[in-house]
C-alpha cells in the first residue's frame, strides 16, 4: 500500500525544490512531492542535466534509474528506492524521481557490520545482471530500521560488458541457489510481450533489455560469481 502511494505522490505530486547536491558530475536536486496531504523527500534527476558521456546514449541516465527499481521489483528484492520518470510540471523538465532515504553517509560498504555484509551476495548479482558501472561503496546506505538500499544506477544496463563495482567479496564463489531461483523466475517474465518487457521498453533499448536477458540466462548457467576482469578498469573510481 505504501509503495503505490508514493510512486502515486512521485507522479502526481506537487514538487517544491529543496536544494542540489554538489557532488557528481550530473545535476541532481532534493525536493519534496506532495500530494493529497501526502508528503516525501525525494532526489530528482532532469534529463537536461547529464553531462554527455562518450559510451552511454545521451539523455537516458534517469531512465536507467527507473529501469533498475523495475528490475529489482521483479526480483522481488526491493533493493532500489521507488523510482519513477515524472514527464509533467517538474521544475526542470522530465526526470527520474526516487524516493531519498535518510541514511548516514559516513556508514558504507567498507565499515559494514557483519549484518550488512550479509546482503552482498544479493547485491554483487543485482549489479551483474543491470552491468552497473558505478558500484561504489557510497551506493549502499542503510536506513533507520537497518534496511540495505541501493542508489544510482544510471550507469547501467550497457550492452557490452561495463561491471565495474567495490563489491567483489564473493568472486568464484557459487551464487546462493535461493538467488538463483529468484534469476530463474525473473527471466520467465521478461519474455518479449509480458508486462515487463513493456515496462523496460521506455527506458531502455531493445538491444539492453535483450542484454539482460542474455546475462541473466549466463548466470544461471555458470551459478558463479565472475572474478574481476584483468583486461580492464574493475573498480569505480572514486571508489566512495
């Protein structure tokens, strides 16, 4: 019920701008939706705000922020933020708005307490599957009721082989069969013409979402963890 009212506040709602964060090479905003006497913080990221980038389509970043809570959902992880693309009356044109969560910053992947750790698994085959650039450890914030979260995921969803994250600590490792049911049943509903699929379609490329596919398809076929790749950058840079 709570998520339905937010992405409702998220797409409907009145949207008063509260102030940008500095850091990031792209201008992201703290607002506020409202909406029949319902009010969320929320980060608020305009398409006419990225900064073009030679390897990703330009543009499409806030797009690719919605299509990894679609991903998530599907999963039936809620590791994402609710997430949705306001088209209307937002300040600075059409966007991606996702629901902020108070978290402490200064808390991260690498102070984690053996609780958090915990969640890593999930989160190194999310990050596989949506091919996330950008993992930084910065990424993952917890909230007050101790709930992982992951952000910023516009770096994701490339055709070609992009990983590049903090999160190795389970390399070579058997992925959990648990998180390989939950692969083997997300693949069944992203068959072109199922409500997925058309939910990804305006986010994403053809190309991308059959990429996916293909990844999601490889990794229940290997059930490893991939090692960090040798021919190439692995890491995020600044790694926070």
């Amino acid at each position: 019920m709570e998520t339905g009212l937010i992405q409702k506040t998220l797409l409907q709602g009145t949207i008063r701008l509260e102030g940008q964060f500095m850091y990031g090479s792209n201008y992201t905003f703290m607002v506020h939706c409202t909406f029949q006497g319902q009010s969320y913080p929320a980060v608020y990221k305009p398409l006419r705000g990225e900064q073009p980038l030679w390897d990703f389509p330009l543009r499409t970043l806030a797009r690719r922020e919605v299509a990894a809570y679609l991903v998530s959902e599907a999963l039936g992880w809620s590791l994402v933020p609710t997430t949705v693309f306001r088209m209307k009356k937002a300040p600075l044109g059409p966007g991606s708005l996702q629901r902020f969560i108070e978290h402490d910053p200064g808390y991260h992947y690498f102070n984690f307490r053996k609780k958090h750790l915990e969640y890593l698994p999930k989160v190194m085959l999310f990050d596989l599957l949506i091919n996330n650039a950008d993992r930084k450890a910065g990424h993952l914030i917890v909230d007050s009721e101790d709930a992982l979260w992951l952000i910023d995921h516009g770096l994701s969803f490339h055709v070609e082989d992009k990983l590049r994250t903090v999160v190795w600590d389970h390399a070579g490792s058997p992925i959990p069969p648990k998180l390989m049911q939950d692969v083997r049943t997300f693949i069944t509903q992203i068959n072109p013409g199922s409500a997925l699929y058309q939910a990804l379609q305006p986010h994403l490329m053809n190309a991308e979402i059959q990429a996916l596919c293909q990844r999601a398809e490889a990794l229940l076929m290997k059930s490893i963890f991939p090692r960090p790749p040798e021919d190439r950058r692995a890491y995020p840079w600044p790694l926070v």
